[in-house]
C-alpha cells in the first residue's frame, strides 16, 4: 500500500524535481543569453524534427477519445460500480474550464485571432482584409478546440482509471505499468514521475508570470499604476498570498469556490461583449468559424506544408501541441482528481467537448468583436497587439461602452483564474512528490507554491520569461512517447476488464 502521508524530505522525485527546478532557474539568472540560445535551439530543432510526431499523435489522440467514450468501455466508472460524482456539474465544468484553459483564454481569445489577421498563416492571404479575417477565426477555434483537449483527456483518464478503478496511485508512471506486466524498474519510474512534475512547475510559472504581465498592464489603463517591475512583485507576492491560502481549505472550498467564481465571472464578461458588440457579427463569424472548422479539420490537423517551409506551423500548431502536452500531467492529473464516479463517456464527452465549446464561444464573442472594429470601423486593435499581445482585451475595451467596468472585472478574473490555477498547480505537485496521496501535506503544498511564486518573480527581474517557456516545452517530446504509451496501457487494462467480467465476450 502507498504510504499517502510520506514527507517530501524522503521521496526521491521531490528532491531531484525541485533541485533541477532551481539549477534551471539560476542559470537562466546568470547567464540568460546563454540559457534562451540553448533553450530556443532545442525546441526549434524538437518541433522542426518532430512535428510531424505532435500533429499526428494528437489527431491519434482525438480518435482514440471517441472510440473508448462509444464503444464497450463508455459505461465504466472511475471509481466502483455504485460509486457518485463528487462534483455537481456545474462546478465540475468550472474546474476543468480553470485548470485546463487558466490565463491562455483570456489572453490570446483576442490576441490569436488579431495576431493572424496581422500576419496571416499562408502567403497568399493579405493581411487585415475579409479573407484575413476569415481565416483568423477558423484556426484560433481550431487552437482552441477539441485537439489540444484530446491531451488532457487522455492523461485524466489513464490517471482516473488506475486511481479510483484499480485503487493504484495519481503518478503518472502508474498509468504506463501495464505494459511491463507491473514490473518496471523505480529509475524509470522515477524519471517519468520527475518529467511530469519539471513540465508542470515551469508551465505554471511560466503562465503565473504571463498573467501578472496582464494585470500590470490593465492596471496601468485603469488606475495609471506604472507597470513597472517592483508593481509586478508586489502582485506576485499577493497571489501567493491568495492561493496559498486557498490551498489550506482543499478542493471542495477554495478551489472549488474559485472555480465557480471563474466561470461566472467570465460568462458575465461574454454575456457583457456579446450584447454590447456587434452581436449579429458574432452569431455570423461563430456560425461561419465552426463550418469552417468542421470542414478543414482534418486538414489542419496534418498540415505541415514541407514543400514551402511550414515555419508559421511550427510557430503556432506545433507549439500549442508540445504546450498542451507539456501541461497534461498537471491538467490532467487534476481534473482526474474531480472526476471521481463518473463514466468514461461522461468524462471524455464532458472533458473533450464542454470546455473547447467554452472556448470557441468566447473566441467568437471577444475575437470578433475586435475584428469587427477593425473592419469596419477603422480600429487599430490589430496594429496594438501586433506591438504588444497583452493589450488586446483592454484596447478592444476602449472601443465598448464602460470600459474602466470592464476593465476591473477582468482584472479580478485573471487574478482568480492565476489563484485557482496556481492552488491547482500546487495540490497536483503535492500528488506528485508524495507518492500519489489524494491528500498531500501542507508543508509539501507551501514549498511549491512558493517555488513557482519564487521562480515568476526571477523571470519578472531577469525577463527570461520567454527563455523558460520554451525550455518547459522540450519535455513535450518524452511526454508525447508517455502518452501514447498511456493510451495502450489504458486500453490493455479495459480489455482485460472486460474479458474478465464476461470470458466469453471478445
């Protein structure tokens, strides 16, 4: 049995996981120029090598989704027989929309679309016309869409299965022990669980400093605060403040409350946009943007165009992909967590479809209405992002009725969408480095809650925000391998279920 309450001073993946962690983090100080070189040398190489990998590995993905949500598993539970949802939907749904979409919507749900309307993705488009427009839309909602979700269900799931249905642990190298008949030796072991928690520190730090950058900055519109760095500090100790905080009252308060508060409070935004833009316009582009999206899905879900260089591919499909994939240990360890007694199709179903729905709606609603100002009105939102992303959401404001309002809600939303996402972070990273627990300790919960606020505010300082990002996306090479291992293991498990339960059914 797995000894839940096992301290992080005696177990190995803490220790090595944080160490590098720290060693990462102090040579990306001292010798920043060096540390973003070699960390942009090999994510250009992984994803110019291996894109090919991320693109069909997640269209894998997505099938593999389907068939185990309608075919003969679709009626097993996580958990027992007669075990119930510990969530009601309604939160269930707020969970998944805050860990697996975090700050990422709130930032590109305006700068993706403005960013390709710019600079559209093939040569033969000019850029700010209709067509550009157009072809903005189709491929923020397939970014956003049910592609990058394929991942975090298929993690959650593997995870969910042998946690509640096999009543194993949350590791991840649990989900992959079936393929080795239950005999893989600790060093592996080890060095998946260790992966898993690096990936997730540095995309959660990373993500942390994003959003504080996007605080800053609103701050700096509404209140005329200077967005300098020391204001930045000053944001980041609050946040760690707030979600450390939140992080003593468990799932079923803090988070779970957050949660709550984060879709509220982002409907009332999309409800506010939707009614107060161009409202026809954003029925017409969803509409549109999901014809679109349904009729070239397959083609943007292989395209690499290798005959014309394919670096705009790289730079936005492939990233996304090793970004979701790099996230999935956290994302999906989580919302595994707060799936406990539902079915396999009510998971897939709830997981790969209700949030991309989420996202696709407010794409349409927010990147809409930008395009629509700069359309037909003659805005310069386009021109704005293309100098600075992170003034997208609050130029587009200035174009709608109260803007300092609605300037103030979306603050408050990125500071509870950082404090869930972060007290997420940390509860996963708590299950990680104590052999699995469902109940980390405190102390465990603090050390990396404060590592991830410690490294956001380094990066702030050093401005190697950018370095680390694509130094956590490396990992999504070895990840993507996990996963597909995942996949057959999962399925092997079932198999055996299945045939177990009834011999003579094949």
């Amino acid at each position: 049995m797995v000894n839940e309450n096992k301290t992080p001073h005696h177990n190995v993946v803490f220790w090595i996981s944080s160490i590098t962690v720290i060693i990462l983090v102090l040579f990306g100080v001292f010798l920043p120029k060096v540390f973003a070189k070699g960390a942009n040398w090999a994510f250009n190489f992984t994803t110019y090598a291996f894109g090919w990998l991320f693109l069909i590995s997640v269209f894998f993905f997505i099938l593999f989704c389907i068939y185990l949500a309608f075919g003969k598993y679709g009626k097993i539970k996580l958990g027992s027989d007669d075990e119930k949802p510990e969530f009601s939907f309604f939160t269930w749904v707020g969970m998944l929309f805050s860990a697996g979409f975090g700050i990422g919507l709130v930032f590109w749900g305006i700068a993706e679309p403005m960013s390709h309307y710019f600079s559209p993705p093939t040569p033969d488009i000019m850029g700010q016309t209709p067509e550009a427009a157009r072809t903005a839309m189709r491929f923020s909602f397939f970014h956003w869409g049910i592609s990058q979700w394929s991942v975090f269900t298929i993690v959650g799931l593997a995870i969910g299965y042998f946690q509640f249905r096999k009543k194993g642990n949350s590791l991840i190298s649990t989900t992959i022990t079936p393929l080795f008949r239950n005999n893989i030796h600790s060093f592996w072991r080890h060095l998946i669980d260790i992966l898993a928690v690096i990936a997730t520190v540095m995309g959660v730090a990373t993500s942390l400093g994003l959003g504080i950058l996007q605080i800053s900055g609103g701050m700096n519109l509404v209140f005329s605060i200077p967005a300098t760095v020391y204001v930045q500090l000053i944001i980041t100790v609050i946040l760690l403040v707030l979600y450390l905080s939140s992080s003593t009252t468990g799932l079923n308060k803090g988070i779970k409350y957050l949660s709550n508060l984060n879709l509220s409070l982002a409907l009332i935004l999309m409800l506010f946009v939707f009614i107060f833009g161009p409202t026809v316009f954003i029925l017409n582009s969803f509409v549109q943007g999901i014809g679109d999206y349904f009729q070239r899905f397959i083609d943007m879900s292989l395209r690499l165009r290798p005959y014309s260089g394919g670096k705009w591919i790289r730079d936005w499909t492939i990233f996304y992909w090793a970004w979701a994939i790099a996230w999935s240990p956290f994302v999906g360890g989580f919302i595994a967590r707060v799936s406990r007694g539902r079915t396999i199709r009510e998971f897939v179903i709830g997981v790969l479809l209700i949030p991309p729905l989420i996202a696709l709606v407010w794409t349409a609603v927010f990147g809409g209405t930008a395009l629509h100002i700069d359309l037909f009105q003659n805005g310069q939102i386009a021109e704005a992002v293309d100098r600075d992303v992170a003034s997208a959401l609050f130029t587009t404001y200035s174009y709608l009725p109260f803007p300092i309002l609605s300037s103030i809600l979306s603050i408050i939303l990125i500071f509870t969408f950082l404090i869930t996402s972060a007290d997420s972070a940390t509860f996963v990273l708590g299950m990680m480095t104590t052999n699995g627990s469902l109940n980390p300790p405190m102390l465990t919960k603090i050390i990396w809650g404060t590592l991830i606020a410690a490294i956001a505010a380094v990066l702030l300082i050093s401005s190697g925000l950018e370095g680390l990002q694509t130094a956590s996306l490396i990992s999504a090479l070895p990840f993507t391998l996990i996963l597909i291992a995942m996949s057959f293991s999962l399925l092997a498990s079932l198999k055996k279920e299945v045939f177990t339960k009834n011999p003579k059914r094949k």
